[in-house]
C-alpha cells in the first residue's frame, strides 16, 4: 500500500500533462475515414458484432494489404462506435474522445514501460522506476499533440491504426527488452516475444519497423552475452532473435506475397525510390521534432492568436510539469553502468526510423507528404520513440544535477518549455477552430445518426446541409447512402425517406 501510494503522483501529474495537449485534439469532430466508417460498418454489417469482426479480416487481405488482425479490430471499433451512442444516447464524439484518451494515456504506458526495462539494462534499480518513467514520457507526448488538418492524421483520427499501433509497438519493444534484462532467464520470453511480434505485423504493416527495432536489441544483447560469458551462452538470445525476429519477418514476407496478385488500387505498400521518396522520409522525420510542422501548418491556416483556453492549459501543464520535477528531486535513480543504454537506445532509434520507412519509402506517401507537417500512422509511433529517447536521457541523467546551477538550469529549462508549450497549444486550438468550422456538418450528421427521436424531416435536413458542401462527388454518394442503410439496420427505417432537395443536391456537381 506503501509503494502504491508513492507512485501515485506519478501517474497523477502525467495523466494531467497528456490532458492538457489532448483538450485541443478532443474538439475536433469525426472527419475523412473516420465519418465514413462510423457511418458504414454497423449499416454494412446488418448490425452483427461476429459480422464486423469478419469484414475487417476479410478487408485486412485486400488491395494489397495483409493486415487481417488490426483491421478486424479496427471494424469492430467502428462497429462500437456507433452501436454504443446509438443504444445510450452518448454522444458520438464522446466515444471517439474517450477512446483516443485511453489509448494516448496506453501508449504513454506502454513508452514508459519501455523506458523503464531500457534503464534497467544500465543498472537502474528502483521500485517506482515505472512510475517515474511514465511522468517523462507523458510530459513529451502531452507537448507533442498537435492537429494536421491537410493530412491523414494519426493524432486526432485513425485511432486503431494509429494510437493502438504505438501502443502495441511500444509493448513488443518493451518486451524485447525486458527479456534481456540483465537476471532475466527461462524460455517463456521466446514464447510471448514471438506471439507478440507475430500479433504486430498482422496489426498494420508499419509495425514491421519495430520488429526491426526488436533485431537492434537483441543483437547488441547478444554481443554483450558473447563478450562476458561466451558463445555457448548466447542459446536464447538467438532463440530471441527467432521468435522475436525471424518469426514476424517470414510473416510479414508470406503476407506481402498472398496479397501480391490481388486487385489493387492502394499504392501505400508498393515500395517507392528515388527523391520523391528521400524528400518525403526527410520530412518525416524533421516534422516530429518539436516545432517541426510549425512553419508549414501556420503558412497554410494563418497565424494563430493566443487564447484563454491554451493560456490556462499551458498553466495547467507547467504546473503538472513542476510536480514532476519535484517528485524527481524527492528521490534519484543511480544509473550504474551508461553503456546499457545502447540497447533501448538503439532499438527506439531503429524502430522510429524503420517504422517511418515503411510509408514514406511508398508510392502513396511519397507523393502526399512533401513537407514538415504533413504526416500519417508513422507519425504517433516517431513520438513514442522520441518520449522514449528523452526519458532515457533524463533519468540517466538526473542523479547528476544538484547545487544552485542545476536549480538555475532547470528554471531556464522550463521557461523555454512553457513557451514551446503555449506556442504549440495556441496553434493546436488555432487547428481545431479551423477544422471545427470546416466540417461542423459531420458533427451534426454523427449526432442524428445516433438519434431515434429525431422526425423524418429534421434528418432529412440534416443529410441536406451535409451533402451542399463542395466533397467530392464519390464520397458525397457513399455517405448518403451508407447512413440511410446504418440507420435501416439498427432503427427500423431509412435515415431520410424522401427528399427533393436532397435529389437537387445529390444531382449536382461534387467538389
């Protein structure tokens, strides 16, 4: 009880820190994907969970992808996203809201979970170690929120593909590590690295890149085992390397195969070479620094104007940040030996980098991500990565700051933060304003979706005033017609019965 106490106030303000980034990204209504897929899949399914759940395996092997697990989950997401309000009256966003929070605050979890076996293999030995991990780790993520309005973006949409994915990206490096740690024996890791490096290349491709990161970690293990005990002692670290590793790796190949003679118009896992490729990789990777997307985001929505809201969450969040810097100082972790940081450190870079690859080397993404601010899935999954790095470096390191100058540098260190802090909250709510605005139709349709009480002609209403908006002319006619069959499957009757105004819209040109 003792323990858990302490830890507490740990979770507390980190859970605090990751608030105040996300109450920007909570604003934003259901957009591209996202829309279509509440409105589609319960309606697609006739209302059958067993039928969600096999669409999305049968889609996972589709087009070019063999993604047959996460998309499974992925449809009965959208399955629950729709059934839920529409049996409860909840609100459809709220849904969404409350999803995407417990999944960020997951992933938070599951980076600090990976910090924290990365600092044992350094010889950090500390009860609370997990605890103090996961106040770094949210203080990054919670500074690293931002909206990508002229992108695929994994921040605010794209939950189960983006947020889901880093969180059990982040479980398998975890586990990576904690089964080299040092102590660490028995052959029940061999069974558990495989299930889940198995379970991550059929969730989404991209994870292939943290299998890489997984082959970074157990290779430099590997090496440390032949230098102090020898070579017969490296028997599970390469029987690591197998389940881990090679396992994963056959899998991911064979899929690539079975779906390489299918009908396909999906070019984001066609391989792709040459500048185009290089350019978008580079952008990539700059656009996940901090401040990196700024330049191209405020170009393309204006200069943002500060506001009280971003103010008082700037507030909120260097005061959550002060505390965790106090509960620091309460007690330091003693890094024994540094150079068993080389391990999570290198496995986080190589994941970071071979994730990012894996859709930036590709034809579609090559194309559509051309600057800094311009990102996809890859994106949450560079963040957890870089929470990773930092949280590496500032508990390493922070048995090492102590007297007046360190007390100085930290009051410097945190000014600089707070500023980044509101600059990227004020731009956050700035993107929010502008997004709000531009689809303030799909709120309003996601709300009479989930509404029986609603007549006949305020729904009608409703698909009117969504569908005189300038969407193209495909995506227009499968909304239409996949809320009228959403709403038939679960209350009884089409969405809009009869409406000669909706004809006169659906009859003219899209945008």
């Amino acid at each position: 009880m003792l323990r858990a106490r302490s830890r507490w106030p740990w979770f507390a303000a980190g859970t605090v820190l990751l608030a105040a980034g996300y109450v920007p990204i909570a604003r934003v209504p259901l957009m591209g994907d996202d829309f279509h897929a509440f409105l589609f899949t319960y309606g697609e399914v006739r209302g059958s969970v067993a039928g969600a759940l096999a669409y999305g395996w049968n889609a996972g092997q589709q087009a070019g992808h063999f993604n047959p697990v996460g998309q499974a989950l992925g449809a009965l997401f959208h399955y629950v996203s729709y059934a839920l309000p529409a049996a409860t009256g909840l609100p459809a966003r709220t849904v969404a809201v409350l999803a995407g929070a417990t999944l960020i605050w997951g992933t938070a979890l599951a980076v600090a979970w990976c910090a924290a076996w990365g600092l044992r293999h350094a010889g950090a030995v500390d009860e609370d170690l997990l605890a103090r991990c996961f106040g770094v780790t949210a203080a990054v993520l919670g500074a690293s929120l931002q909206l990508h309005p002229w992108s695929n973006d994994p921040v605010s949409s794209f939950l189960m593909a983006g947020w889901a994915s880093a969180l059990l990206g982040f479980v398998v490096l975890g586990a990576a590590l904690r089964a080299v740690a040092p102590g660490r024996s028995g052959w029940s890791d061999v069974v558990w690295l495989g299930l889940l490096g198995v379970l991550a290349v059929l969730w989404y491709e991209m994870l292939a890149g943290v299998v890489a990161g997984v082959a970074a970690v157990l290779v430099v293990a590997g090496i440390a085992v032949w230098r102090s005990r020898g070579v017969r002692a490296v028997g599970r670290v390469l029987a690591l390397l197998g389940s881990g590793v090679v396992l994963p790796a056959v899998v991911f190949v064979a899929g690539r195969f079975l779906s390489a003679g299918q009908q396909r118009g999906y070019t984001g896992t066609d391989v792709a070479l040459g500048r185009a490729a290089l350019r978008s990789t580079w952008a990539a990777f700059v656009g996940v620094l901090p401040g990196g997307g700024w330049p191209y985001l405020i170009t393309s929505a204006g200069a943002p104007h500060l506001a009280a809201v971003p103010a008082a969450l700037t507030l909120l969040y260097v005061l959550a940040l002060a505390a965790v810097v106090r509960l620091s100082r309460s007690h330091v972790v003693v890094v024994a030996d540094a150079r068993g940081l080389v391990a999570p450190a290198l496995g986080a870079a190589v994941a970071w980098g071979a994730t990012t690859a894996t859709q930036t080397l590709t034809l579609k993404y090559a194309s559509e991500i051309r600057v800094a601010g311009q990102v996809y899935m890859y994106h949450v999954v560079a963040l957890g990565s870089l929470a990773v790095l930092v949280t590496l470096a500032v508990v390493a390191t922070s048995a090492r700051w102590h007297g007046a100058l360190a007390d100085g540098t930290r009051a410097a260190v945190g000014v600089l933060i707070g500023a980044f802090v509101l600059v990227q909250l004020t731009l956050a709510w700035h993107l929010g304003d502008f997004l709000r605005g531009a689809f303030d139709g799909n709120r309003e349709l996601t709300a009479a979706a989930v509404d029986a009480s609603r007549t006949p002609d305020a729904r009608c209403g409703v698909l009117v005033r969504w569908a005189d908006r300038p969407w193209p002319d495909y995506y227009r006619s499968a909304v239409v017609i996949d809320v009228q069959r959403t709403y038939q499957a679960r209350f009884g009757e089409p969405f809009c019965v009869a409406s000669s105004e909706l004809d006169r819209v659906l009859a003219a040109p899209g945008g």
